[in-house]
C-alpha cells in the first residue's frame, strides 16, 4: 500500500522498497501432518517444517525449547502476550544454527526421561515480504513493524521517479513473473509458493522499478 506522507501524496519522486519477515513457530503434536494442515488453514498456508524430532516428553520439551531459543538466540514471541508461539529472529541467526540449538535442547531434555515418547516437537518457518514506497523507508518500517510486522526488515530501496506507480508495477511483476501470491487482496505482503529466492525477488523487483522509470511498464 503506498504511503501518503510528507507532501499527503504517494505520487512523486521517492522509493520503492522490498521488505521480507520470517518466524518462526515452535509446537509440539502426536500426529504432525494433522497439526500442519491446520495450521495452514489457519492463516499461515506456506508455514515449512524445518525440524522435528521425536520427544520423550512433548509438553516440557516444547517449553524448554522455547526458553533456550529466547536465552540463546534471542527469539521474541510476536506480541508480549502472544499464546500461538510464534517468533521473530532479530539476530538474523541461520537456519543451521537455531536448528543446532533445537536439536541440542531436545537431546538433553529426552535424557531426563527413560519412557521414549510418540510424539514429535517442531520448528516451523514462515516467510513474508511486502512491496510498498515511500519517501522515507526506514521511517516508514518503523510504522510497519508497529503496526503487527515486528520481524520485517528492508531487503533493498530503489529510486523511483513516480512511486505509487513503479510499486504497483513492481506488485505485478513478481506476481507474474515468480508467482507470488498476496496473503490477502488489500495488502502488500506476499507469500513465495514457488520459492524464488531473495536474488530473484530483488531483481524482479529492481527491473520493475528501472522500466517504469523509462516508461516501460511491461
């Protein structure tokens, strides 16, 4: 969604920019393909799972999990009171490191029990971005990560000579282009089902920006 903000117009020079959020979900469940279908469905339809591992004691395991990723990695639940557990990453750790945290705490909590458990505790990723403009993007991430979007961060800015418009063409492009779908239909944030990665997405993105400023909307 264009910004309306110093001069009260989206229209003008300023910049197109690219933002990308990812979280995390960190759950416990005896039967995981249900559990993930209903999370799906429940909002997060692109959610991965990244790691599961089976617990002797599910319920403790999915808490002593929690507590280290917050300790360690400093993980952050969305909002304070947040009761689906999922989590930011504002350290930016990589996948292999929070993956090795999980792993480890699992391991040492399963050793505490000699009863081996059925069930499986996970980790789930999810990731977003949004194409919006702005004549100032930082300000403007600062609002957006208020507004519910904790973990968004700027990917990059482009200079646009008209900016709501350049957006919109961007908007467009990666739909056709990389197949990104919008979460909802009045929103700027897109998930990846055909999984382009970040470089393409920017580039889509950056040639988007670069026609339009040319008169080349296509």
């Amino acid at each position: 969604m264009a910004e309306f903000g110093y001069s009260g117009s989206a229209k003008g020079k300023g910049k197109v920019y690219l933002l990308k959020e990812v979280k995390y979900k960190i759950g416990c469940s005896g039967n995981l393909d249900i559990r993930l279908r209903d999370i799906r469905s429940g909002g997060h339809p692109y959610a991965e799972i990244v790691v599961k591992i089976r617990a002797h004691k599910q319920s403790g395991t999915k808490l002593a999990v929690q507590e280290m990723m917050k300790r360690k990695l400093d993980f952050q639940k969305i909002t304070p009171d947040d009761k689906t557990h999922w989590f930011i990453n504002p350290r930016e750790k990589t996948d292999e490191t929070i993956i090795a945290v999980f792993r480890q705490v699992v391991y040492q909590h399963n050793k505490q029990f000699k009863e081996k458990g059925k069930d499986n505790v996970f980790l789930l990723k999810e990731v977003t971005y949004s194409i919006g403009c702005s004549r100032d993007p930082v300000r403007r991430l600062r609002e957006i990560q208020m507004g519910g979007h904790p973990g968004a961060v700027i990917m990059e800015t482009f200079e646009a000579d008209e900016m709501n418009g350049a957006e919109t063409v961007a908007q467009n492009r990666v739909e056709v282009k990389l197949g990104m779908t919008r979460i909802a239909p009045a929103t700027d944030w897109f998930e990846n089902p055909r999984g382009a990665t970040d470089a393409q997405i920017v580039e889509e993105v950056r040639m988007a920006v670069i026609d339009h400023n040319h008169g080349r909307n296509n």
